[in-house]
C-alpha cells in the first residue's frame, strides 16, 4: 500500500511546478507591461532594424541612402508609444511591434532588387532599339505593275516609292521604275558582300518561267493578273524585310537601288535557266558533299540547339503552308460552286409559278451571290496574309541555313589551316633532323605564314559566330512580331466575313418564313 500511494506525490510536485510556471509567466506580465515594457521595445526594434539593414546593405544601397534613413524613422516610432498608451493591460500586443518592423525592411529590399531587375531588363530594349535605329522610319511600296514591250522580249516593271527619314538617303521621298531582275540584282549583290560574314538577307522571289512566259505570250493582261499581284506583294516584303535590317538599309547598293533614277546596269546571271544558275545549283551539291564527308565538332551548344530548332521549325511550316494551301483551293471550290448554286436557283425562281416561292428563290440566288463574293474574298485573305508569310518564312529559314552553313565553311578552313601548319612543322623538325638547314628558313617562313592564316581563321569564326547570334536574335524577334501581326489581322478579317454570312442569312430568313 505505500508503494502504490508514492506517485500520487510526485504527481502533485510536477504539478505544483506546472502551476509554479504560469503562476510566474502570470506574475511576470504586468511587470513587463507596467515598468519593462517601454524600455524593451524599442530596443527590440532598433536590433532588427539594424540587423536587417546591416545584413542587407549592399543590396539597399542600390537606391540611396536617405530612403534607407526615412524608413528606419517610420518603422520603430508610432506603433510601439500607441500600443503602450492606449492599451497598458494588453499582454498578447507587445511582441507584435517586434514583428511588424521585420516585413518592411524585407519588402523594401525585395522592391530594390525587383527595380534593379527592371532596369536590368529595360535596358535590353533600349540597346537593341540603338542598333537596329528604330528612330529612323523607312516605307516602301511596290505598285503599278506595267508591262514593256512585246513578244518574247517582254518584262514587267514596277514602281518602287519611298518615304524615309534616314539621314543616309538624299531625299525624304523618291520614285523610280525597276524590272524584276534588278531585285534580283541586289539580293546577289547584298548576298555576296554580307552572307560570308553571317547576316541573314531577306530572300528575293523566286523567277517563275511558266508565268513570265504567259506574261509575255498573251496579249489580254487579265488572265495573269493573279501571277503579278502575287509577284508584287512578293517584292515589296523583300524590300521592306531589307530595309528593316540596321546594316543592309545603310548598304550603298540598296541606297542606290531606291534612288538612282532611270535604269539601273543590267543585271547579269539571273536567269532561271542561265549559266550561274546552273553553277549555283552544282555549288550547293558540292557543300551537301562537304557536309558528309567532313563532320564539324560543336563545342557550342546554343548552335546545335538552334540548328535543330531551325530544322523542325522548317518541317513544320512546310507542313502548315501545304494546309494553308489546300484550304485557300477548297474556298474557291465553294465560292465557285456556290455561283453554280445561285444561278440555279435564279432560274428555278424563273420558272416556279408559285408568287411566294419564286420570290423566296429569287432572294435566295441573290443571297447565295453575295455569299460567294464573301467566300471568294476570303480565299484570298487566306492566301495572302497567311499562305504567303509562312512561304516567306519558308525561305527565310533558308538563308538562316545559308548563314549555318557559312559558318561551317569557316570553321573547315580554320582546322584546315591547323592540319596543315602541323605538316609545316613536322617538315621543319625532319628538315632539321636531315641536316638540310639551307631549307629550313623556308619551312620557317612557311610556318610563320601558316600560322597567321590559323589566327585569322579563328577570328574569323569567332566573328561569324558572334554576328549569328545577333542575327537569330533579331530575327526570332521580327518572326514573332510578324506571325501575331499577321495571325490577329487575320482573324478580325475571318470573324468581319463570318458576321457578313450571318448578315445575309438574316436578311433571306423573313422571305422563306413568308412563303405561304
């Protein structure tokens, strides 16, 4: 019996020291409220204000200093005096002015690195809107197609307008005729002098024998009115895509192209079928053998990326443009089957006797008239504004590989540079093993040679890797800008047709609900 009656006292001592704790904590409170209370916090406050702002300084002091000072006024001085007056028998408050200097020193940083960041970020901006001079304005259109002469000896003209506010330009606005092929002409020639160094130039159209052949047989232009107005709108992205870029607007044969008034020197080597054309195609052969038999190492990884990036990119717009193209050839289908359906029912409505009903007809072939014209319009926005910007970025992507490619012949001659300096130097070393010193100067000035050709090889590649970079950049910029453009101007058009539709089918419905 006295074993078992021994815990009920340990019991009661753990439990008079429990009580002997919140009797403390419940002595201890008033005096911290009464008398330790006003000394205490604003010790507090100073600590973590000061810790804070000493931990942190260097990010703080991005701004300036005398933000750092208004806050450490405002943080520790009305709430803690308030709280102490107001409510002395309050003890859950007085930790609270501890806690509430924390947050703000923390937002106040957090506000400083989000600025800097901001800055960071707006300054990207600024630097490319510095090298691409979007404080200069350029315009160009291509308009009144006009064909000279006659026969075989045929070609189109067009007139090319300009609205600049470049300074490098001779005047604000200029005027001139120019023939296909001298568009065809500066893409060679800007092609030959800015390729090499890895900027992308936009692509000219290409040259259709089949419709230039049916320009110049036929003597009524209407039958080929499509072909030039494809031909036109063609040109004038060309130049506009020209003179969009920084470097090629300033070119001196661009600026001569827009300016020079009467003809420009002819053209040579633009021909589909003509000589170069035909070395162009066995050069392109030539570097798909290159390709395969020489493998470059990559030790860049943006590179493989963005040329993986720019393959799949390419399959995949193929793919949509096919699409767009078959979509663009069903509207037509049914825009022209819907005339047959509207003629139709123009001669039913003829021959009905029924009053209500041939009315009802009749209205119906004018509804299905309008219809087509809507659908047939609509055809032609599909072609224009999508068709033809994804066959742009078709070729596009096409110089982009042009500049890969340059860069990987670049690199070829660089390592080709290398394998042959080290055959220099193993000749110079048996040279000197043989004892044939009167050859080894030669094989000395030979190595010095070679070894140049090296450093400027590897500059070289740095300098197109460098130019690349830029110019992918610039050119996903531009390629996003130009597919939302073209993607919502297209849909605002698609839903102002389909509202037409709606329009129509509104206006004949009170005709057939009157037929009695």
């Amino acid at each position: 019996m006295a074993d078992e009656r021994e815990p009920p006292p340990m019991e009661e001592s753990n439990e008079n020291n429990e009580d002997d704790i919140f009797s403390e904590a419940i002595e201890e409170q008033p005096v911290e409220d009464s008398k330790q209370e006003p000394t205490r916090v604003p010790i507090k406050a100073d600590i973590n204000t000061d810790d804070l702002f000493s931990g942190e300084g260097d990010e703080v002091k991005l701004d300036s200093e005398e933000e750092e000072e208004e806050e450490e006024e405002e943080v520790p001085e009305p709430e803690p005096s308030k709280k102490d007056e107001s409510n002395p028998f309050n003890s859950v408050e007085p930790p609270k002015p501890t806690e509430e200097p924390t947050p703000t020193p923390q937002i106040s940083v957090s506000s400083h690195s989000s600025s800097s960041a901001v800055k960071v970020t707006a300054s990207k901006p600024s630097k490319e809107e510095e090298e691409e001079e979007d404080e200069f304005t350029i315009d160009i259109k291509v308009s009144d197609p006009q064909k000279m002469g006659d026969g075989m000896g045929a070609y189109m003209v067009y007139r090319v307008r300009t609205k600049t506010s470049v300074p490098a330009f001779r005047k604000a606005e200029l005027s001139v005729l120019r023939r296909f092929s001298d568009f065809l002409g500066l893409h060679s020639k800007l092609a030959e002098k800015h390729v090499s160094k890895g900027v992308i130039v936009p692509p000219a159209p290409e040259k259709s024998v089949i419709g230039m052949t049916k320009i110049k047989v036929s003597k009524d232009d209407s039958g080929s009115s499509d072909f030039i107005e494809k031909r036109r709108a063609a040109l004038e992205r060309f130049l506009t895509r020209t003179a969009s870029h920084p470097l090629l607007r300033m070119d001196p044969d661009f600026r001569d192209f827009l300016e020079r008034e009467g003809d420009l020197p002819k053209s040579t080597n633009t021909s589909a079928l003509s000589g170069a054309g035909v070395m162009r195609l066995f050069h392109k052969v030539g570097d798909a053998v290159d390709k395969i038999s020489f493998k470059m190492d990559e030790s860049d990884e943006w590179f493989d990326e963005r040329h993986q990036q720019v393959e799949n990119l390419d399959v995949q717009l193929r793919k949509l443009h096919s699409s767009m193209e078959t979509l663009v050839h069903h509207r037509k289908e049914l825009s022209l089957t819907t005339m047959h359906f509207s003629k139709s029912a123009a001669m039913l409505g003829n021959a009905e006797e029924h009053t209500a009903l041939s009315r009802a007809l009749s209205q119906l072939a004018e509804t299905e008239e309008r219809i087509e014209i809507i659908q047939h319009d609509q055809a032609d926005n599909d072609f224009y504004q999508m068709a033809e910007l994804l066959k742009d970025y078709i070729s596009l992507l096409g110089s982009v590989k042009e500049v890969f490619h340059e860069r990987f012949k670049t690199y070829k001659v660089w390592k080709e540079a290398e394998a042959t300096l080290t055959k220099k130097r193993e000749n110079k070393a048996k040279l000197e093993l043989a004892g044939k010193n009167d050859k080894v100067p030669q094989a000395q000035n030979e190595i010095t040679e070679w070894s140049e050709k090296v450093e400027k090889g590897k500059e070289d590649f740095e300098k197109i890797s460098q130019t690349i970079r830029k110019e992918m950049g610039r050119f996903d910029r531009h390629r996003v800008e130009d597919f939302k453009t073209t993607v919502v101007r297209y849909l605002e058009q698609l839903m102002e047709n389909q509202q037409k539709l709606i329009k129509c089918w509104e206006a004949f419905l009170p005709e057939a609900k009157a037929i009695a």
